[in-house]
C-alpha cells in the first residue's frame, strides 16, 4: 500500500524526487492545469449559489480527488513519489525544515515577498507565474505576518471530536466538522494555514507555491483521522439537495466520481 509521510520524515532522495517531479510537472505546463481548475472552483464557489471545492459538504471529497489527481501526475514522472504532508501543529516556524533550501524554499524577503531561495526562486528560471491574480510573475510568502500563529494540536483535536459531519445551510455558515476544519467556523484551521503563508496561498490561484500541496494532505489526513474516530457519522447530506453535492452526485470538473468513491481513502493510500 502507498504511504504519504510527514514531510519531517522524507529521506533527503524523496525530497529531492518531489521537488524534480513538481518542477517537471511545472516544465511541461501540466502544473498551471492544476492551479487554472482550483482558482475557477474558488471564484465560483458561493454561500448562496452552486459550491463544489469549497464552502460545501464537498470540500474533503473535492479535495480529496484533487490531491489524487496531481499525486498520480507526479507518478508519471517519477513512480515511487507520493504527497508528503505539512503537520503544521507540529512545524510551527518558518525556521522548519519544511522551508530549507533542498525543500520547499524560506520565506519571501521584506517588501514584495518574493522568495529568494530553493527550488522555486524566480532566480532559478523555473518557477514563472504564468496563473496569478496579478501582475506579479515571482513566487511571494510572508511566513507569519497575516495571522502570526499556526492552529495548535489541542484546536484540531476539538474539532475532531465533534461527531457531526456538516449541517444545513451547507455553506461557510454552517456548523460541524467540515466547515470547522475548513476554516470558517471555530478555530480557522484550513483557511488560517493559507494566511500564515501569505503570498500566493492568500488567493484563488494558491497552488502556485507547493506547500498548498502538504497543506492539504495533512487536512485529508485530518479527514481520515476524523472518519475513524467517527465511524457512524458518514458525509452528508445525501439526497434532493439544491446547490451542493450529495452523497452520490458526481463532482465537477471530473463527473465520473462522487463523495461516496472517495470515503475510504485506504483504496488509494495510508498515512505514516
């Protein structure tokens, strides 16, 4: 069975094999894919209107199969790589070695943001914008300056304990587990790690700068984590619901897979 590690624990060649199989994704316009489908779901998600990848039930299956999609890409380029994910209850600091120069690159300097060193450094020629809500061609961070703290294990292991999926108005108003580790009820958990990076990971287009990759994975874990500990409270809602997506409805932009395929996630992979 495939593993995803934290990436705490990425022997220095499964590092530098994620890094490779990213920058050819990126080489051969396949990564821009990726970030052009998250940033039309962004601005297309509404409260009030049709909601898929975000503000729905449908934020953890949606994400889910995204991660999925963009793992099996890096495995055309180099089999044996899976998604590492980012324990930000753990790795706190912009001195992890999340952010060192073999890995994912520091922060980005005073200023513009711009990120001056690692892998994708605008200096480095490989690493362009060519998706960006501005006019801005470089990778930016500003590790800390829009929140200064990253969610603390004791605010995820509260909203893990809550037993209750979602509820309605299915929507970024609504109560339980979804919206609370999506991040806009309760303790911020999602939303706040995306302002902690600042830059890139503030918009539509966040997956421009790779960490949103780990980003997510520790939040599909969270997910798992939560599905176990909860094993009778399954994803709804689940049927003749206007706007989101129910149990069996296909998602978008694929069509051919539902929240149903993707609740057990030991199909695809495990988590170390």
């Amino acid at each position: 069975m495939a593993v995803r590690k934290n990436q705490a624990d990425l022997t220095a060649t499964e590092k530098r094999n994620f890094i490779d199989a990213v920058l050819e994704l990126k080489r051969s316009g396949r990564y821009d894919e990726f970030i052009s489908t998250h940033n039309a779901f962004i601005i297309g998600d509404t409260d009030d209107g049709e909601r898929t990848g975000h503000r729905s039930p449908s934020f953890l299956p949606w994400h889910r199969r995204f991660l999925l999609q963009f793992e099996e890409a890096l495995q055309s380029v180099t089999p044996s790589v899976m998604l590492p994910y980012w324990d930000w209850t753990v790795d706190r600091s912009p001195r992890s070695s999340l952010w060192a120069d073999d890995f994912l690159g520091g922060d980005g300097r005073s200023g513009d943001g711009r990120v001056p060193s690692g892998p994708f450094a605008f200096s480095n020629g490989k690493w362009p914008m060519n998706i960006r809500v501005d006019g801005r061609t470089f990778l930016r961070r500003s590790l800390g300056a829009g929140v200064r703290e990253l969610p603390t294990r004791a605010e995820v292991d509260r909203v893990l304990a809550m037993s209750v999926y979602d509820a309605a108005p299915w929507n970024s108003s609504s109560d339980g587990f979804r919206n609370n580790v999506e991040g806009w009820r309760g303790p911020n958990l999602h939303n706040r790690v995306h302002v902690w990076v600042g830059g890139q990971m503030t918009t539509g287009a966040s997956p421009n700068d790779p960490v949103f990759w780990l980003h997510h994975c520790f939040i599909d874990k969270l997910w798992a984590d939560w599905q176990r500990m909860h094993p009778k409270s399954g994803y709804v809602p689940t049927g003749d619901t206007p706007d989101v997506v129910d149990l069996h409805d296909t998602m978008k932009p694929w069509n051919d897979v539902t929240p149903a395929d993707l609740l057990d996630h030991t199909k695809f992979y495990t988590y170390a």
